[in-house]
C-alpha cells in the first residue's frame, strides 16, 4: 500500500516536472515495493511510456512544442532504451547497480561543483 501511494507521488512529480522521475521510482520500486534490479528498470520504463504521451498531449495543447527536438530526443531516448534492455538482460542486476550508482555520483558531482 505504502509503495502505490508513494508510486502515485513520483507520478504527479513526472507528469508535472519529468527530471529525474526514474530516480525516484527506482528505490520505491525496489525498496519498497520488493522488485529486484532487473524488474525495477522494467516497470520504471513501462510506466514512464504509459504517461508520457498524456503528458505530451496536455502540454501540445497548451503550448507550443519544439518537435524537431523533441523527436530527435525521442529517437535518442529509443536508442538508449533498446541498448539499455539489452545490457540489462544481458548482465543483470549488478550492471544496472554499477550504472545506477554511476550516474548519482555524477549527479552529485554536477550539483556540487557546477551549479
């Protein structure tokens, strides 16, 4: 229960501002929820495809959209995905976790020293 209402919250964060929104699924996913690495991942991607057009058309029908660089993210978005899938399947949970903390201490870093 406490997993749902917390999903709930990462959803209005991602369809009211997207930074960031895998990173706060990933640890409700996984500590909370129980899901292994592997499922984490799986899950955050399937939810995120699931809201992202709804937010995509809310947001066409408000303002205008940039839809050269929005396609072009989009295409870089799918490369990533499908390279992401395949090294997941591929090398499983220990990769995603090197990875996961990869990018926080970058994160971090980029926080920091260059604000």
């Amino acid at each position: 229960m406490l997993g749902h209402i917390l999903m709930i919250g990462a959803g209005a964060w991602g369809g009211f501002i997207q930074i960031g929104v895998g990173f706060i699924m990933m640890p409700i996913l996984a500590r909370v929820m129980g899901l292994d690495l592997v499922r984490v991942n799986m899950h955050k991607v399937f939810i995120i495809l699931v809201y992202t057009p709804v937010t995509l058309l809310i947001f066409a029908s408000r303002v205008e959209i940039a839809w050269g660089a929005g396609i072009a993210l989009g295409l870089g978005t799918a490369l990533g995905g499908w390279l992401g899938t395949h090294a997941t399947i591929t090398r499983g949970a220990p990769f995603i976790r090197r990875i996961f903390a990869a990018t926080v201490v970058a994160l971090i870093i980029k926080l920091v020293f260059f604000p």
